[in-house]
C-alpha cells in the first residue's frame, strides 16, 4: 500500500473531527485542534487530564467501569466500527452530543497501552430528531 506523504500528520491535526488519545488510566495523551474546536479546551489545558474533563457526571461511573474493564482484559464491547453516541461536557459546561468510533492502543508486548477515539459534533442533528419526535408524538395523540 503506498501511503501518500504527510496523510497522518493531515489526519491528526484535522480541525474537523476530534482525535483523543489516552493512556490506560484514562489521562490524556492527545489532543488535535478538532477536540479544540468541540470542547473548547486547549491542547495544554486537555494534555494530562483525565477524561473526566469531558464526560458529564452522572455518566463517569459506568464509563469508568468499562474503561477499566477494557484495559484489563484487552476486549471492549463496541466492536471494530461500531459507532458509539453519547453526551459530552464542553469548556463552558454545556451538554453535547457526540458520535464516535474508538480504537485500542497496544504495546511492543500486545499489551493494551491505552485507546484513541474519533468524535464527531452530533449535537443539532440530536436535536433535530428530538424535536421530530416530540412532534409526531403530539400529531399521533391529535388524531
């Protein structure tokens, strides 16, 4: 396969989509300009931080719970593509929603190392459902 020059370095520094990377607690290592432009934190601010920064409270325990179980056991339940949505905690505390596929890092030894996730802004399309739901919700009780 004959890779073209500098598509890693384009991918990762994407101001599109957010790119986080982890080691296996759970700290930090990544952080592109997409995940700037998302959540609102800077490279600086993200670097080091647990990904507590970014999940909403009421959801840290069962994260956490499965972060930790897939870092020992090497297995995740989400399957290879499987596209994962949940809400994310930005900057400013607000609510988003986020879609996003995750990838297992490992080391020399196979052992896992830690995970990389691509996420995507979900958020208006969210709503949007939402309020398509709510209205055909309300015309099905009108009839």
């Amino acid at each position: 396969m004959n890779i073209p020059a500098g598509l890693g370095e384009a991918l990762l520094h994407s101001a599109s989509d957010a790119i986080i990377a982890t080691d296996r607690d759970g700290r930090i290592t990544f952080w592109n300009p997409g995940a700037e432009r998302i959540f609102g934190f800077t490279a600086a601010e993200a670097t080091g931080q647990s990904l507590d920064l970014i999940i909403p409270e009421n959801l840290r325990a069962r994260h956490w719970a499965g972060f930790r179980h897939t870092m020992e056991t090497g297995t995740s339940r989400y399957g290879h593509g499987d596209l994962l949505s949940v809400p994310g905690l930005t900057k400013d505390g607000r609510r988003i929603s986020v879609e996003f596929t995750i990838v297992l890092l490992r080391g020399e030894a196979r052992e896992v190392a830690g995970t990389v996730a691509v996420m995507r802004d979900v958020t208006k399309r969210f709503e949007e459902v939402r309020e398509l739901k709510r209205r055909l919700a309300g015309a099905g009780e009108q009839s």
